[in-house]
C-alpha cells in the first residue's frame, strides 16, 4: 500500500474506516530539517508505546485528540483530520533553540511558561510565527489561535504532572493540531521523545531526541527509560 503522506518519522495511509487514517511509526531519526538520518531499529515501536499512553491519558483528561485505536505495536487509527501547519511549542525551561535565540543558558529557569508558533515548512526552516503573521497568512483565526493556546497549555499541566511522577522535567515540547470535518480543533501527531525535552529531575540526564542531535548515544536507552517510567506509573 502507499502512503498518502510519508514524513520524516511516519507513515500515513488511508485507514480501513471512512474518515480515518492509519499512523505508521517509522524507525528513522532525523535532525537539523532531515541533514542528519539514521535508522534506529525499535525506535518506531517506543515512540507508538509512548505516544499511545500519553494519548490515553490525555483523552482520560478530556483533552479531544485523533487517536481512535491502537492496531499494532507501530500502528494507530487516527480520525481524519487537516493539519493546521503551526508547530505549537510550550516551554518550561529554556533550552534547544530558545537557548540558542535569547542567549541563555540551558536549563535556566523561565519567568512564565513561553508559548511559541512556528510555521510547519521544513523547506524554510519552521520559521516563528507572530499572532499577526498567522492572520495575515491565513493561517488560522482569532478563535483558532486562542483555542491552540488553552488546549497546549492544558496539555502542558497534565503532561508535566504526569512525568514529574516518573521523575522526569518536561523541558519543552512540541504540538500540532488538526480540523476534523465537523470543524473540531484537535490534537493529532504523536508526544514522544522526539517531540520532548525530557529531563532526568534529578540528575538533569537527557532522556529525549538531543541524544541523537547532539551524538550523546544511547538514544533508545533514553527513550526505553521513559516508556518504562510511564508504565509504572500509568500500568
Ligand atoms: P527547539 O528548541 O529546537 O525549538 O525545539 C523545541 C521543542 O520542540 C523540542 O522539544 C523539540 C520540539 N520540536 C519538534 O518536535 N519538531 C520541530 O520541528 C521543532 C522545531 C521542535
């Protein structure tokens, strides 16, 4: 079968119900716009064990996301939904680009939680997105942006809650959201430690995707740990 879309990390094809799509979680890693590749045998399979609990947590909270049902080890049915093309990124701590941007040192505390939009087009390298940029680009409405912001928040709270309780600070991460054709705004795409910062609490170690940016190895070792942590608390 091909896929509708193939992205850097998945596969989408066309689900088995009208509506749907079907999720395939690949093995590659990328970074820096796709410059860096690897394929990281069983990453697939911890990213979708670690998408999927976060997902099923999320939902239990009353948060509205695509996922259906879980059909493999690597494979969800999602509702069908279209991407809105803005990365909203939530950050906690400074780190990664922000640290990069505003010359601050990572892991420095924020003042408040920062709430940044980001056009999805690795072609131009997901440049930041104003408030007055999203409108002027047609990008999303007033209600839209309000909307984004409240949910990646919420989610912000519950996410953080959750992982403090397997030890880990949720540094900063990354959401995107999808109109259904009932005209909801959801949640879709996957949570997992290529869309995280996700910090040991007490030793600061790096558990997410900066292992493989920043050739720090282990990287399947960082996110095994994380899936570990979460089934002992949510399992
Ligand atoms: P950044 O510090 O590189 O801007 O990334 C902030 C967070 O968002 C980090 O947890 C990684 C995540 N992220 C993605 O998942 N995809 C992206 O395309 C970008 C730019 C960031």
């Amino acid at each position: 079968m091909q896929p509708i879309y193939e992205g850097k990390s998945k596969q989408v094809f066309a689900g088995s119900e009208p509506d749907t799509y079907l999720i395939h979680f690949k093995d590659d890693a990328t970074a820096g716009n796709g410059e860096k590749h690897d394929t990281l045998l069983g990453k697939g399979v911890l990213n979708a064990a670690i998408s999927n609990l976060l997902y099923d947590y999320l939902t239990k909270n009353d948060v509205d996301t695509h996922l259906l049902k879980v059909l493999s080890d690597t494979d969800v049915l999602v509702r069908q939904v279209t991407v809105i093309p803005i990365e909203v990124i939530i950050r906690n701590v400074a780190a990664g680009s922000f640290s990069k941007k505003y010359g601050v040192e990572e892991g420095s505390a924020l003042k408040s939680t920062v709430v940044e939009f980001s056009l999805k087009d690795d072609a131009l390298g997901d440049p930041m997105l104003a408030p007055s940029h999203i409108y002027a680009l047609g990008l999303a409405s007033d209600g839209d942006i309000a909307r984004l912001t409240s949910q990646a928040l919420r989610i912000n709270e519950l996410l953080s809650a959750l992982l403090a309780k397997c030890g880990i600070r949720l540094i900063d991460f990354k959401l995107e959201f999808g109109r259904t054709s009932d005209g909801r705004l959801i949640l879709c795409d996957e949570i997992s430690p290529d869309s995280c910062r996700l910090w040991d609490a007490e030793t600061n170690k790096k558990l997410d995707k900066d292992r493989f940016r920043r050739d720090l190895g282990g990287v399947l070792e960082g996110y095994a740990d994380v899936l570990e942590r979460l089934k002992a608390v949510l399992l």
